[in-house]
C-alpha cells in the first residue's frame, strides 16, 4: 500500500487534534506525520509526547497532503506555500470556499470535484456540511427550490473559549462573557460571526453560498438564521425545503436511508428524533422529525443533526485526503 507524508496545521487546536485522532482511527495510510502549529517561536513537546513543528517555508517539503485548520488569514499566507512545494491542501478555514478556482468538497455529496483540484481544497462551513449531506439526495430526486434553515449551534463551533465560556457561567451565572456578546449558559444568541451590510451574519452568508456551490445550482434561494445555543458539541438544524415536485415523508424517509454518510432516526411517537447528546462523537449526519409542509404544495421539513468537530470539520477533511489517494490524485 502507497504511504503518503501527511502534515496538520494547526494541530494545537480543537479541530487540528481531532484531526489527528481521526486519521488514526482511520488507519490513513501515511508515513510521516507533521503536527505544525503557526503561534509557537519554537519546537515544542505537547502533554502527550508529540513533537510540535513551528512552521516555517520548508515546512512542506515532501510533504504530500496538508490539513490546515489555523485560521483563514493564516491559510491565506501558508496553503499557497504548501501547494506550491506540492503538497495539496485541504483547508478547514473559510478563506477559500467561495473561490471559483478552488473546489468545495463534501465526499457524499460532490467527490467528482475533487480531481479539478489546483493545489487547494476548501473544505465547508460545519453547519452547510451537515445540512447538504441531508439535502442531496431529496435534491436529486425532486429538484430544491427554497431552503430555510435555523441552526442551532454548540459552543465548539467557537473553539476552545466558547466551551470554557459556558461551562464557567453554568456554574456562575455571574462569570462575565469574553468569547460572545452575552451570557451563552442559560440563554441563546441569535448571532454568530459579523453582520453584514444586509443585516445577515457571516455565517448566515456562508451557508447560502457553499450550499449554492456545493450543489452546483445557484438558482436555490435559501436564507437562513444561525443561533449559538448552550451546548457544547454537535450543531442542530430546522430546515424547511420546498422542491419542484411533492416528496412524502415516506418517500424521503427512503431516500434518507439510502444516502451515504445518512441515519434516520425518527419515531416522535416513541421519542426517538436526533440530539447532539447522542451526535457528539458520531461520524454520520442524523436526520429525524421528516413531515410534510402542510402550507405549501411541495414542502417538507427536517431536523438534522451533526458532530460540527467531526463530520463539520475533521472528517470532512480526511474524507477528502482518502477520496484524494483513492483517485490517486496526490
């Protein structure tokens, strides 16, 4: 079997380490593994022994495949870098999502994608993530028109300080916020990433564009409301679809069943619908409470959950490395 030298930038942070557990828990075929991280002077040691790279213009020498999660502005100075000594990035960051020249992958949904890769690969938003791996399939079988979608999304979407953040003030209500506006424990802000000059955030922008991209049909209106809710791991979504022709609940469920990366939880009678308690740690996306718009002719709503560290972030990206060496495209 081909090994392939592999490096994570960013491996100090939350995804970068779940990055590192994933490819392990993977048995990714590589050979060498750098762990770099962009906000040390030096090499370091970590807790668990690992040997840390501060990274440097030689840091991508021989190195076949990068997973970059340190930040957009850092993606920006570093993954042409890396791509330029040959090795192709898959970049966690938003920094080059919306770039005609850069593809933006989910491998459930558009792996072809892949091969017109340049040097760089953007991996999406966490919360567009989950929603299209739900989305394909009705999509291909029905053609969406409109999507309205209500996240809910945990604190670790915010990285390491959002969790702290909440779980200080669940203890003190009083502990002051420092990573968002307002208290998070207790409470829900209907704000997440900068507002924009149309009074959506950025986020809300993100998953109107990657969605549009992704599904290569910018003719889907969609709009959306991101909200950080207290939890800590695994991102929830209301997501109302309305689709050229009807789709029954029965027929979706089918078709949800069927799709890759999909598990369909949904009994309401029985209780039984998806919950970022059960999601966290989990690899698939999870789709539940599936039922029929009764206001429009062709609408359907769905609640779909999903590990935004996992399959929102880290997975998705290891999945792109494995569909990469698959392809034999590095």
């Amino acid at each position: 079997m081909q090994k392939y030298n592999v490096a994570i930038v960013g491996i100090r942070g939350a995804v970068g380490q779940e990055m590192l557990k994933i490819l392990k828990e993977r048995d990714f075929p590589y050979d060498q593994l750098k762990l770099i991280s962009t906000s040390i002077k030096e090499d370091t040691t970590d807790a668990q022994g690992n040997h840390i790279e501060k990274i440097t213009e030689d840091s991508f020498k021989g190195v076949h495949i990068g997973l970059f999660s340190p930040g957009a502005s850092v993606s920006k100075v570093w993954a042409p870098i890396a791509a330029k000594d040959g090795c192709v990035v898959i970049d966690n960051t938003s920094q080059f999502r919306t770039d005609p020249e850069v593809p933006l992958i989910v491998p459930e949904v558009n792996p072809e994608e892949i091969k017109n890769q340049k040097g760089i690969i953007a991996n999406p938003n966490c919360s567009t993530i989950q929603m299209v791996v739900a989305l394909k399939p009705l999509h291909d079988y029905a053609k969406i028109k409109r999507v309205v979608v209500s996240t809910y999304q945990s604190v670790s979407g915010a990285g390491a300080e959002g969790i702290t953040e909440l779980k200080k003030q669940s203890a003190d209500p009083s502990y002051p916020p420092t990573k968002f506006p307002h208290p998070i424990a207790f409470n829900m802000l209907p704000h997440i990433d900068v507002p924009q000059p149309n009074f959506y955030t950025k986020e809300e922008i993100k998953m109107v564009n990657e969605t549009q991209k992704i599904l290569k049909d910018d003719s889907i209106r969609i709009t959306a409301t991101c909200v950080r809710v207290p939890v800590i791991r695994a991102h929830s979504e209301s997501v109302n679809i309305e689709t050229e022709k009807k789709i029954t609940r029965e027929k979706a469920i089918e078709l949800l069943s069927n799709a890759p990366g999909v598990t369909v939880i949904d009994d309401i009678t029985k209780n039984q619908y998806p919950l970022p308690l059960d999601a966290a740690g989990k690899d698939d996306t999870f789709v539940g409470r599936i039922r029929e718009d009764e206001s429009i002719e062709n609408g359907l709503n769905l609640w779909i959950v999903s590990d935004n560290l996992r399959k929102g972030a880290a997975l998705n990206a290891v999945q792109i490395a494995e569909e990469l060496t698959r392809k034999s495209l590095v």
